[in-house]
C-alpha cells in the first residue's frame, strides 16, 4: 500500500494503518535512537515516544518532506531530550555508601524535642497541618499543594508562614539550644 494512503487511513484513526506505518519506520527510528543513546534500554524507550509523539501529532505533518523525514526529526529531538534527562538525573546520583557520610552533623535530636514537634505538628489547625506537611515534610510545591487541597497557591503559602510560626512559637524554648 502507498504510504499517502497509509497516512491518510491513520489520520483517520485506523490502527492498521498505523501499524503498518510503525512497521516500516521502526528499525530506522530505532537505529538512529541507537547510535543516540548507545543503550538497547534507552533505544527502546526513545523508539517507543518517537512514535507516541509521531502519531498524536499526525495532523500536523504537512507532507513538505518524506514522511520518513519527519519522523526521524522527532526521533532525534526525542533522544536528544532524553538523554539530557539521563545525564542529569545521573549526575544526581550518589553511592549510598557516600550518601551516608554527607550532611551528617552527628547531633542528634532529643528525645523531649522530637515528641514536641509532634505535639506541635497536631495541634496546628488542619489546614495548616496539612500545608505545612505537604510543603516541609513531603517536598510539594505550593501549586500541588493548591490543587491537592482546593486552595490558591498564595494560600498555601500564607497557611505555611503561620504554620511554621506557630511551631517557632511551641518550641520557642528550644531555639537557644539549637542556635548557637
């Protein structure tokens, strides 16, 4: 089958078409994903949203060059993205054996002072409660946070400087300790 026919069947949503267009594309894309990452896992992903993106965007494949063109335009953009995201997300791990000896202070936390901080953190009104918890303990940002609880973001952010506040406030007594 002629592959305009093709592309027109898969605009119109016919996954045969699609199937047909993936099969003839595939070793390319996937070669040139390859040559890429130089990783068969990596090749695979990046093949796989190559095609994703290719196919959601079938409407906007205009015909100015070989379909085979185009495809491998999003191939390259895709891998190359990719591959920034592993590089950075590589340059973020650490041994855990490293991990363990950085950012230690060898102070530990009184006992007193942990059941307060809990005491503290109950007795804040819910809503602060939950922001602070959300923010400080769980790492969310304030648009998360506004989503998740049905609250603007400057909402968030106000409920989280009253909270922490609050908590100054109950563990006041124990500022001088931990200040010095």
């Amino acid at each position: 089958m002629d592959e305009t026919d093709l592309l027109t069947r898969a605009r119109a949503g016919d996954p045969a078409a699609e199937r047909a267009l993936y099969d003839a594309h595939v070793d390319r894309v996937y070669r040139l994903a390859y040559r890429l990452a130089g990783s068969d896992d990596l090749a695979q992903d990046f093949t796989q949203e190559t095609f994703i993106r290719a196919f959601a965007r079938l409407g906007d494949f205009r015909g100015d060059s070989s379909f085979g063109t185009w495809l491998h335009t999003i191939a390259l953009s895709v891998s190359m993205n990719g591959l920034r995201k592993v590089k950075r997300f590589r340059t973020r791990e650490a041994d855990l054996d490293e991990a363990r000896d950085h950012g230690w202070t060898g102070r530990r936390a009184e006992p007193d002072l942990k059941q307060r901080l809990a005491a503290a953190i109950d007795a804040l009104a819910p809503g602060f409660r939950a922001v602070f918890v959300m923010h400080d303990v769980e790492g969310y940002t304030h648009e998360e946070i506004g989503t998740a609880l049905g609250i603007q973001p400057g909402t968030s952010k106000a409920q989280l400087s009253r909270a922490r506040a609050r908590l100054r406030e109950a563990l006041s007594d124990f500022a001088g300790e931990w200040t010095a």
